[in-house]
C-alpha cells in the first residue's frame, strides 16, 4: 500500500501541483486547504507524513505542526514562501522535521520527504552509525574517519552523535544546546559555533566546504546524508 502524505496549502495551484508530484512519487495524496480539514483527515487517516503550509485561512500553520506533534512523530516538512530565520526557527521548535521554501524544486521536495520518512523508520539495534568515511562507535565510544582514529572530547562526541543520529535534519541551535548541554545552554549559540568548528576541524580533513557538518545560517546545522 502506498504511504499517505497530508498535504495543507490554501493556494489551489500549489495543490494540484503537489499532487501530482507526490502522486508521481509513488505516494497517495490527502490534500486540505485549511488547518482544521487538515487535522481532520490526519486523525481519520493516520498519514505517514505531513508536508503544511505556514500562511492558512484560519490558522498559523506553526500551531499546524504542534497540535501533530502533540500526537503523532509522523515527519512534517513546512512548505513555505515565508523564509525568514524566524519563521524556520518557529516551526523547527514546533515540531517540524525540515523547512523547504517556495518556489520549490519537485525533486528536491520528493528526496527531503523521502529522508525524514526514512530517518523516522525504526532503526535496527546498531551502535555504529556510519556515513561515508565517518564511523561513531557509540558502544566503545569512538570515532574513525576511513583508518584513522578521531580523537573527540566528551562533548564534541554527544554533538557528533545527535547530529548523525539525525542525519539530513535541520536542527535548530536551541534544539541542539538543549540535547546535548542542558536548557540552561538552550540560548548560548556561542558555544555551540565554538564547539562546532572544532569538530570540523577534526572531522573535515581539511575539506574548504564542510562535507559533513553543513550551516543554516541564523537557524543551526544540518548533517548531510
């Protein structure tokens, strides 16, 4: 059966447009205009995932993401012509999974879907989380780049393993500091930006453009898939 994709946007045009591209993408569409029909059909039919506008008729589409996430850990991607820093920020910490700005690229749509539907999938029981050359032991507590051995403090290692273990998702400063420091850091972006580079240093070998470790200007980092 296909997976269900809810779909909230008041433009009819971006409507039909997105169904037709999640339809060719293999998914089956529930398409709502407002924030109440949307909650509707996530209730009746359970989708597997969410894709909602933030400008709606009766309804800011941040309080959108929370009252779903307030039910469901369905991914919920925030499709929006609205891309300030604000507004990212607002819906990252409402919930949201990823935040993509209209006018959009239907493939680009289609693969970030496609990578919070699958980072939301149950994970088999694996203590080694690998992408590319990068490998993080969390049982024996280490981590290699291709043969050698990075060497990590205790915080560079919590912060490597959130951002792998979320791997492809935006991840907002505040989010970050409070996983990995506590709420009493959840403001302090200072150390995080510090703790940051020095994680890149140790695990970009010297790449000019961060391989792994990619910022969202005035938002937070996102670890590339």
């Amino acid at each position: 059966m296909a997976q269900r994709v809810l779909i909230l946007d008041d433009e009819p045009q971006i409507l039909r447009a997105l169904r037709v591209v999640l339809r060719d993408a293999g998914f089956q569409v529930l398409p709502a205009e407002t924030a109440q029909e949307a909650l509707d059909l996530a209730a009746l039919h359970r989708p597997d995932a969410a894709i909602v506008d933030l400008v709606l008729p009766d309804e800011d589409g941040v309080a959108v993401c929370r009252t779903l996430r307030s039910w469901s850990r369905m991914p919920i991607i925030v499709l929006s012509a609205m891309g300030e820093e604000d507004d990212k920020v607002r819906a990252l910490e409402a919930g949201a999974d990823d935040y993509v700005t209209k006018p959009f690229g239907p493939r680009e749509l289609v693969a970030r879907l496609k990578a919070a539907m699958r980072r939301a999938a149950p994970e088999p029981d694996d203590p080694v989380l690998r992408v590319d050359a990068l490998e993080l032991d969390l049982a024996a507590h280490r981590v290699r780049l291709g043969e050698d051995e990075v060497h990590l403090t205790p915080t560079e290692f919590e912060l490597l393993s959130v951002l792998m273990r979320n791997r492809g998702r935006l991840l907002t400063h505040r989010s970050l500091l409070t996983e990995v420091w506590g709420p009493a850091y959840a403001d302090d972006v200072l150390t995080l930006r510090t703790h940051i580079a020095n994680l890149r240093r140790k695990i970009e070998a010297g790449a000019g453009t961060p391989r792994y470790v990619r910022t969202e200007p005035g938002v937070g980092y996102r670890f590339a898939a």
